[in-house]
C-alpha cells in the first residue's frame, strides 16, 4: 500500500495550486526562472479586435532584447513579427512608451507586434475561420538567442455570450451570430469575397456590439454551387427575410456590410430590395462585376475585364488594378448599379492603394451619381496606403494571395502600417454608423418596455 510522504503532500499541493484558475491565469503571464515577466493589460485575455499594453520587467538596466510574436492561422501558416528594444534604468520595457529600436518596425508602436505579423511567404491571406477558438499570440523575450520570458495573448472571437447558430434553411446557408439577450437588436447581413463562405469573424465581433449579424455564404460553401454564372437577389432576399423573421430582431432596422465583389452586391441589395437602412461597402465596384444579377424582371448586366492590362510588380507578382473595364466607358455604362433609387444610407470606404481594382475611382463615382441626383445620404472615407482587404482590427496585412477570378497570385496594394491604420479606423466608423442609422429603433423599442 502507497504511504504518503510529506514529500508526496507537497506534490500534492502543488498541483492543486497550478490548476485553480488563478494559477492557470498567473502561469499564463509568467515567465522562466530569468526573473523576467511579461504582463499584457488589462488582461492576458481580450477580444479579437482589442488592443493589449505589453510591459517587461526584470531586465537589466539599459539591457538590449528582442520582443517576438508568433501566431499559427487555420491552414497551419506561421506569422511572426519582431523588435528590439531598450529597457529603462529599472530594466523595464513598455510598449505604449518605448520605441522599437529596429526589426519589422520601428518607433512607438504599441501594437506592433500584431499588425507586423507576416509569414515567410509574400503571397499568402491570414486565415481564421473557427471562431469558436482563440487566436494564439506567442510573445517571446529573447536575450543572446535565448528565450527568458513568455507569454500567450488569447484573442478570443466569440465573446460576452455572443451565440452562433449555423444557417441551413431552405436555399440559404450561413452562420448567425446573436448578442446575449432577448433584444432587440438591430440585423446587419455580412457578405465577404467572390468566394463566397461566410467572414465569420466580422459577422462575430459586430454581434459583440449589439447586432444581429447573419454571415450569407452565396458560392462555393458546402451545397452552394461551386461557382456561380449569374446571382439572383432572390437568394439574397431570402437571407434578409430569414434575418428579419428572428424573435430578436422583427421589426428592427437591417444594414448590410460588404467588401470587394459582395460590395456590388450590397449596392444591389441597397437599391433594389425594400428596408435596408445602411450600407457599408468596402473596396467594392460601383457597377455589377464579372457575372450578370437578376431580379424579377430586372437584369444588370456585368462589367467585364482586359487581362491584357495586366502587369507585373518589382516583386514579380501579377498586377490586376487596371484590368476592368471602365464604368463610364459606353460598354459599362448599362452595368452601373442605379442607387439613387435607394432608400438607405451609405458609407463608402476606399484604399488608393488598392490593386484588386480601381475601388477609390469606383466610390467617388458612387457619391457624385448620388449627389448628382440631389442625394446627400452618402459618406466617403479614404484610406491613401491601406491595401484591399479592410476588415477587422489587428488582422493581419495582406499583400498577395491567390485570386478566385483570376486563378493566380496576385497583388493587393498597400503598406502595413498603415492598413492596419485603416482597419482600426474602419472599424469605429461602421459600429458608429450602424449605431446611427440602425439602433435608433432598437433603442427606443427598449425605451417602451
């Protein structure tokens, strides 16, 4: 029979300590036996699009270290960025005030090491699609090649009791992403790239904000068609309808978010469906691209493209920013999404750097059809260096990746920094615009009860 020793005790108690949350949660923030820690404030948990403040103690005074961070998306591609830094007469280091004195950036970047993170190869997009799951950020102090302290950022998706429901109702196939509550809540109808799968993500972390976001799959996600000829508004109505008939959000305003080709969607969806209030269209076209779109008796023939106007980068890599054919020539003309006869209001935002395509002429073509029609329901925002792909807080840049139309890697356009600029940016505007034009009926429906 096993006698338990004093030292079999202590074991004992050890173990219980490491596995309370408060030792797990400690544990989490510390460290090797160096006598270096690294805290992230206010907590080593934080939502996907919140920033964290990263401090180091216990260096030496004036000591030298690099700071790295790793992240591993869903396809297994690693990111990692990095920085050396200085500590102060107390051997301290702090982000928020220090300058990164040389690697992937340099000044005072607070959250450098999450908007520089960047994988080996050039051409490739950061993919995240189980939100279920935190985003892992490793953050190393490295002195002399070797590792002192350590920490993981958990960068948690679905937050504050944000519900997700898969969608498979008649034709339409999604994700809904509830708030906690009984609402109600004002409906939003996210709709990505010409791939066509839900941005899961975005349709999370705009729930966490008090909407009712239904994510729409319309190509290529499990029985949808791989790809499609045409798109009916049909379809898309569906998903609105299915949106509106939820206990939580009948009779509440809707809006609808869009990035890249869904953007001339969403234009279609403005202007041709009844009761949506507030569009957010993101790097999109201001004319019906690639494919033609229908609905009832209405057809809006596609703007098509040149791949002879294609070119090549100093990188190497395909340029397809000027391929399209122009809106305003004769031939594009009647593909122009008429939305002036919309309802609703816009906001649209646009990178000059953007090399998908030409979306900051697209935009300020939008706007002047509206004002031109006496409309002033519209809001531009511009982004000088920000590349193609806007979408959330901290995601990280991408320059090149494969392109579903053109069937290669190709070039997005933009710099870094100051697409992680835009994104942070964005991200204000379109809560603050949906707060504006969609939650006004939410509110005072709560304010009757």
């Amino acid at each position: 029979m096993l006698q338990k020793s004093s030292h079999t005790d202590d074991m004992f108690s050890v173990l219980k300590y490491v596995f309370t949350p408060f030792a797990r949660n400690t544990l989490a923030k510390m460290h090797y036996s160096s006598g270096v820690s690294i805290r992230l404030l206010p907590s080593y948990k934080c939502s996907f699009e919140d920033p964290v403040h990263v401090t180091v103690s216990g260096l030496n005074h004036q000591q030298c270290v690099d700071l790295r961070s790793k992240i591993t998306d869903d396809s297994g591609r690693v990111f990692q960025a990095w920085a050396t830094y200085q500590a102060d007469d107390n051997g301290q280091v702090d982000l928020n005030r220090d300058p990164s004195l040389g690697g992937s950036f340099t000044g005072v970047e607070p959250m450098g090491l999450f908007w520089a993170l960047k994988a080996e190869v050039v051409s490739c997009k950061f993919a995240l699609t189980d939100v279920t799951r935190p985003a892992l950020v490793d953050i190393e102090v490295v002195s002399d090649n070797r590792v002192i302290a350590k920490v993981t950022n958990e960068r948690h998706c679905l937050t504050d009791g944000v519900r997700r429901i898969p969608v498979t109702e008649g034709r339409i196939r999604g994700t809904l992403f509830m708030p906690p509550g009984k609402g109600p809540f004002p409906g939003i109808l996210d709709t990505y790239v010409f791939r066509g799968g839900p941005f899961e993500l975005r349709a999370a972390l705009l729930a966490k904000r008090g909407f009712a976001v239904f994510a729409l799959a319309f190509q290529g996600y499990q029985d949808l068609p791989k790809r499609a000829d045409k798109f009916h508004l049909e379809y898309f109505e569906e998903g609105i309808d299915f949106l509106r008939q939820q206990p939580e959000v009948k009779d509440q305003k809707i809006g609808l978010v869009s990035i890249s080709k869904s953007g001339d969607l969403g234009l279609s969806m403005a202007t041709f469906l009844p009761g949506i209030s507030a569009t957010v269209w993101i790097n999109g076209c201001n004319a019906n691209t690639l494919v033609p779109i229908y609905y009832k008796d209405i057809c809006v023939p596609p703007l098509m493209f040149d791949v002879k106007r294609a070119k090549m980068t100093p990188l190497g890599l395909v340029d397809i920013g000027d391929v399209m054919n122009d809106p305003m020539s004769e031939e594009g003309l009647p593909s122009i999404i008429p939305i002036e006869r919309a309802s609703g209001n816009f906001m649209f935002i646009m990178s000059e750097a953007d090399r998908n395509w030409q979306s900051a002429y697209y935009a300020k073509l939008a706007c002047n059809r509206l004002k031109a029609h006496g409309k002033n329901n519209y809001e531009l925002v511009r982004y000088e260096k920000a590349g193609h792909f806007i979408e959330v807080p901290y995601m990280p840049f991408c320059l090149a990746n494969f392109h579903a139309v053109a069937n290669q890697v190709v070039y997005f356009g933009g710099e870094p920094k100051a697409h992680s600029e835009a994104q942070l940016d964005t991200w204000k505007r379109m809560v603050n615009f949906f707060k504006k034009h969609l939650a006004a009926a939410a509110d005072n429906c709560k304010s009757r009860l």
